[in-house]
C-alpha cells in the first residue's frame, strides 16, 4: 500500500491500516517531511465542525440520516484522538475544553443564531450547542466587544505539530515506512501502469502496490490530472510571546476552549499551553494558478491585521510582542464539501477538502480510507462523504477573480458590519455577504 503524502490524513490511514492489516506493507511517500504541510502548522483547533454542508450530503443516498451520523462519527472523533494520544504517549497539549464562536456585531449575533436555528432544525440539542449570553461568555473568555457567543462541546485544542510528529512515530512504530524528501509527480491508475496495482511516480523510480492514496490537501493541484480539484487556499497565523498572569487574570480563558468570531473573514485562535494567544485568519487567500507559496512567509499587511485583531479583542494583551507569525496552505473543493474517496478498480483513493477544518476529520477519513482499503463495509464506509464528489473548479481567470472577489465581498461585509451607524448600512452588509455566500456555496 502506497500513502503520498505524512500530514494528519496520510498518517492517520496508514496507522489504522496498520492497525486492522498488521501483514500489509504501507510506505508513505513524502515531498518534504511529516508534518510539512497544513498538519505541522494549522491553529490546532480539533472540531467536529463545518467539514461540509448538511443539504449536500443529505443528498446521498443515506439521505438526512446519513447527515446525522456523519456529524455524530465526527462528534465521537474527539475521544477517539485523545485514546490515541493517551495509548501511544503522544503529548501534544491536547485539551477537550470546546469550542466558542463569538459574535461581536449585531450582525454576526443575528448568523450565531441562525445557525443554532439551524442545528436545532437537523436535532441538536444543548449537549452538542448551546447559546451562551454576553455574561456566560464573559465567565469564559473576556473579549471586548462580545455580545454572546455558541458553545460546542466536542472540541479540543492541540499543539498541531506535536500531534503530527507523534503520529508519525506512532505509525512508525506499528510498521509503517515513511521517506521523507521524495516528492510524486505523477499518480497513475492500475489500468494505465501496464502491470498489477496503481503507480506512484517519483524522481527516483516509481512505487507499485496494489492502491496508491493521494493524501496531499492543499498541495493536490501540483499532481497531474488534479489541477482543478482542490483549491489551495492560504491560511496565516502569528503568535504572541507568552503574556504574563495580570494578562490572563483579565482575559480569563482558564478552560482552553477554541475561539472563533463570526466574521465572514472569520479569525480562528487558542489560548497555547505556554500561555500565547495563537490567532490565525485568511491573509492573501489564494496565488493565480493555483500556485503555491510554500515557505511560509507571510505579508507585513497580514501580521499587521492580525495585530490589529488581537488589540481589538483582548486589550489585555494589546502590547504583548508577536514571536512568530506564518502562513500554510489548504485544500477547498468547489463546494466546500470534504471527501472520501476510494475505487478498488483503479486502485486509486484520496481524502481532504476539508476547508480549513481538518485537524479532526483528517483522522475520521484516515480511519474510513483504512477501512475502505481493507475491502471492509463498516459504519464508517456508509457515511455520505465515502464516495461524495465536488465539481471541479472553474479555469483561469475565473478562479482568481472568483476568490478574489469574494474576500473582497466579504472584508467589506465585514467593514460594514463593524461601523454600521443605520439600518441601511446593515443591510447593505448583510446584501454583500449573502452575495459572498451564493458566489462560493460556502455552507454556513
Ligand atoms: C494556517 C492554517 C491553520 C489551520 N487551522 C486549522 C485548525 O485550527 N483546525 C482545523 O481543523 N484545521 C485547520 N487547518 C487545516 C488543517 O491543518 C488541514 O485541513 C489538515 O492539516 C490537512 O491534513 P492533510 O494531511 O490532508 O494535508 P497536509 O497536512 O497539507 O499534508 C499533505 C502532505 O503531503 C505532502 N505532499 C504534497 N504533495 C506531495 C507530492 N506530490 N508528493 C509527496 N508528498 C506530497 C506535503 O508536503 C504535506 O506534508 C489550518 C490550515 C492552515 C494552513
């Protein structure tokens, strides 16, 4: 068995692989080294959230019950990280503490509430989310501003990179050979390698097995043939040096949870194990062509908004200096809508498109990948993104004036939402991100 690519989804499949065919060979080829990508930089943010929208899925055919249990398997996949975690002495900062969106215009209250309407229309109850008042947000998290906030309690918070690096020994240690440094420039199907299995081709010679799992996220459209599959769009965080115990006495945030605001830029941030504030939002979102900037460098402008973000929300840590700040990037399907894939025929399968949410259900579709390669029909190969497909993506130009437009839609939703002296001025806002909405297909 052949894994291109050692993020969270590529170790994950092969870890279970291991797990459930100890017999099986599984080699793990990758470009730079484990953890190199979105899964050794991303917000460590492990939530059971936003991997798809429910109406797409419910057309498949396990229809809005199949909904359901992907959101449950997605709930359960937080424990099951942790067992992991704890069973091979991956120590990684993990904290179950939940996740908070907060809303800190009217505007983002009026979308917090919606989408609680929403959950509770699909059958969650308080257990999976709550609403929490301005003063029970307070008793959490002190961010100015704040007129209320969700809870959800399947959450947790990791330090990204430890997690990654412990899953790569812990795979490893089951049997699983990962080479590091060699980068796939081609995938074939078995019916195009003249001989049995699918090919993964390499500058130093080619692997044959008997299916080859393409596990590249946001760097897929580098592979032939898959140009237009996902879009890498770029993420950028910076992290404030460690704030002293007046700053947190202020801010609170003893519990560790997961924040978000509700912008339709949305920031995403944790309180870090060494008492940081790690905060992260779009930046440049995406390169003309698909091309990917994979060094990590992040634009003044975009530290600078980002600053400028953490003044704003937590005036406790207003002169806190900022000791890193970097940039990754991630795979978005034309939908939104992450996948599984696998054809036992072809010998080919693939896993990703998570949108920027796939710390958690990277290890949901490693198990359901491991399953699917096993031949096994489980609980886990029925769930409606096992076999769900996005359209590609649009070509050039078009690709980059649509994102493009859209940040520009949403940053001036966002201006708007913020300053919005009259009901006009709130309604234009509202108008602008609905627009956003529509253009992308972005489920909220
Ligand atoms: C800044 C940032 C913050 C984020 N924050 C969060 C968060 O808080 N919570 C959350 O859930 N998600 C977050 N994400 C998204 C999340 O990190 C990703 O969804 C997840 O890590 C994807 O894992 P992966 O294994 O599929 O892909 P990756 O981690 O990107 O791994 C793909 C690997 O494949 C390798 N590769 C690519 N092409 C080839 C090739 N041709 N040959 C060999 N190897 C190849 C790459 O080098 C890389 O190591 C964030 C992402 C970024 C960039």
């Amino acid at each position: 068995m052949c894994i291109v690519g050692a993020g969270y989804t590529g170790l994950w499949t092969a870890y279970y692989l291991k797990g459930i065919r100890p017999d099986l060979r599984v080699v793990v080829l990758e470009a730079a080294f484990a953890g190199f990508g979105a899964s050794g930089r991303n917000g460590g943010w492990v939530t059971a959230e936003n991997i798809g929208a429910r109406d797409k899925y419910a057309r498949q055919p396990s229809g809005a019950t199949g909904v359901r249990a992907l959101e449950a398997a997605l709930r359960a996949t937080v424990a099951e990280i942790e067992r992991v975690c704890g069973a091979e002495e991956i120590s990684c900062d993990f904290v179950a503490g939940g996740r908070l969106a907060v809303a800190t215009t009217p505007a983002q209250l009026a979308r917090l509430r919606a989408s609680l309407e929403e959950a509770r229309a699909w059958g969650d109850g308080e257990d999976v989310l709550a609403f929490l008042s301005r003063e029970e947000l307070a008793g959490r998290v002190n961010v100015a501003g704040a007129l209320g906030g969700l809870f959800a309690p399947h959450s947790a918070r990791v330090q990204p990179a430890s997690l990654v690096a412990g899953l790569a020994a812990a795979a490893e240690h089951r049997g699983v050979v990962i080479y590091e440094a060699t980068p796939v420039t081609e995938i074939l199907p078995s019916m195009a390698t003249g001989g049995p299995g699918a090919v993964a081709r390499t500058v130093f010679g080619d692997v044959r097995a008997r299916a080859v799992l393409r596990c590249t996220e946001g760097f897929t459209a580098r592979l032939p043939g898959a140009r237009r599959a996902l879009l890498p769009m770029n993420s950028s965080m910076v992290v404030t040096e460690p704030l002293d115990e007046a700053a947190w006495r202020e801010i609170g945030w003893a519990g560790c949870e997961t924040m978000s605001d509700e912008a339709h830029a949305y920031m995403y941030a944790q309180r870090t194990a060494d008492g940081r504030i790690a905060i992260g939002g779009r930046g440049v979102p995406y390169r003309f062509g698909s091309t990917i900037d994979d060094r990590g460098e992040t634009s003044p402008a975009t530290v600078a908004a980002l600053r400028a973000l953490i003044r704003r929300l937590f005036p406790a840590a207003a002169a806190a200096k900022l000791d890193h700040a970097w940039s990754g990037v991630l795979g978005v399907p034309r939908d939104w809508c992450a996948a599984v894939n696998f054809d036992a025929g072809a010998g080919l399968g693939w896993a990703g498109g998570y949108s920027g949410h796939g710390v958690l259900a990277a290890n949901l579709a490693g198990r359901t990948l491991a399953d699917l390669v096993a031949g096994d029909s489980t609980e886990l190969t029925a769930l409606p993104w096992v076999g769900y497909h996005s359209r590609a993506w649009e070509p050039e130009p078009a690709r980059w004036a649509g994102v493009h437009g859209l940040y520009a839609l949403y940053r001036a939703a966002d201006r708007l939402e913020g300053r919005a002296e009259s009901a006009r001025q709130a309604a234009l806002a509202g108008v602008l991100g609905r627009v956003g909405d529509a253009i992308s297909g972005i489920p909220h």
